[in-house]
C-alpha cells in the first residue's frame, strides 16, 4: 500500500500482488580466456552494449543511470523506466546492480544482478551471474516474472559472448 496525497493509506487495485522477497531468476557461469583484471576492466562497457531492449540510456555519474526497457507481454509493448545502482563494488571480484523498474499500470520491479570474478589458472577468470527479484507489484505477475528471467538470461548470454569476442 502506499499513501495517497492526504497521507491516508491508499488501496491497492483489486487482483494486484507484491512479492517482497527475494527469488533468483537466472544465474550462469562461464570462463573466459584472460586474466581477472582484463575482464574487471572490460566488464562495465560489456554490459551495457549487451542488453536487449534497453533504450535512451543515460549514464547519471559513475555508479548510477537510467534507461528505458523495451520488453514484450503476451502482445503487449512495454516500456518500462530503468534505475540502476552500481552496489557492492570490490575490485576486481565482483559488483552488483540494483535496478529499479516503473512502468504503466503499477507496474514495479527491484531486482539485483551481481557478478563475481574469479581467477583461474592459465590466465583464465571464471565469472558467476546472478539476477534476483526483490520485489515485484503488478497485476500479472507470472508473465513479467517470465519476461525478467527471459531478459536476465539473455543478457548473461550476451555478455559471456562478447567477453569471448573482445578479449
């Protein structure tokens, strides 16, 4: 529930649902042929040429941007307003994201990514991808959870590909 102007508790719209806790929705692990500090240095520009569906994107300062998400429900065009957080930076092992999601109709998302590096023998850096749902308000819930681990799953994808190309 949130409050309305007058500081009275406003209801929440009939059939709408909030999950408050946290459920990973995707998570991989991959190994890329050079050293921790290369991929450290690389990682930040990688991730954000690897995101589908991810418009207008506007870095705030060095740990914060915004964004607009491009995604798809059923047959339904979304796009949903993207505010990330760079958190839990330790370098060069690992950082993590929180992003923030807003779009029609209540719609509201807070998720956590997090990647951590590893190093490995031979040069090698394994890293481990996780993304989180802490929270999560709309009316049909099952649909965008689908589309956030779509997403997550993609985006991971995305970056272990073009880790492989640029290094």
């Amino acid at each position: 529930m949130g409050e309305s102007p007058a500081g009275m508790p406003r209801p929440r719209s009939p059939g709408r649902k909030v999950l408050a806790m946290s459920a990973e929705i995707a998570e991989r692990n991959f190994v890329v042929e050079a050293s921790r500090d290369r991929v450290w240095r690389l990682i930040g520009k990688v991730i954000f040429s690897c995101l589908p569906g991810m418009e207008n994107i506007e870095i705030l300062d060095e740990n914060n941007f915004r964004a607009v998400l491009r995604i798809k429900i059923t047959l339904i065009n979304l796009g949903l307003k993207v505010e990330g957080e760079m958190v839990d930076i330790s370098p060069p092992e690992s950082l993590a994201v929180r992003l923030a999601l807003t779009g029609p109709g209540g719609l509201r998302m807070d998720q956590r990514v997090s990647v951590a590096l590893a190093s490995l023998e031979k040069g090698k850096t394994g890293l481990a991808c996780k993304a989180t749902v802490e929270r999560m308000e709309f009316l049909f819930q099952s649909l965008l959870l689908r589309q956030a681990r779509r997403f997550a799953s993609a985006t991971f994808a995305a970056i272990e590909k073009r880790l492989q190309e640029v290094v």
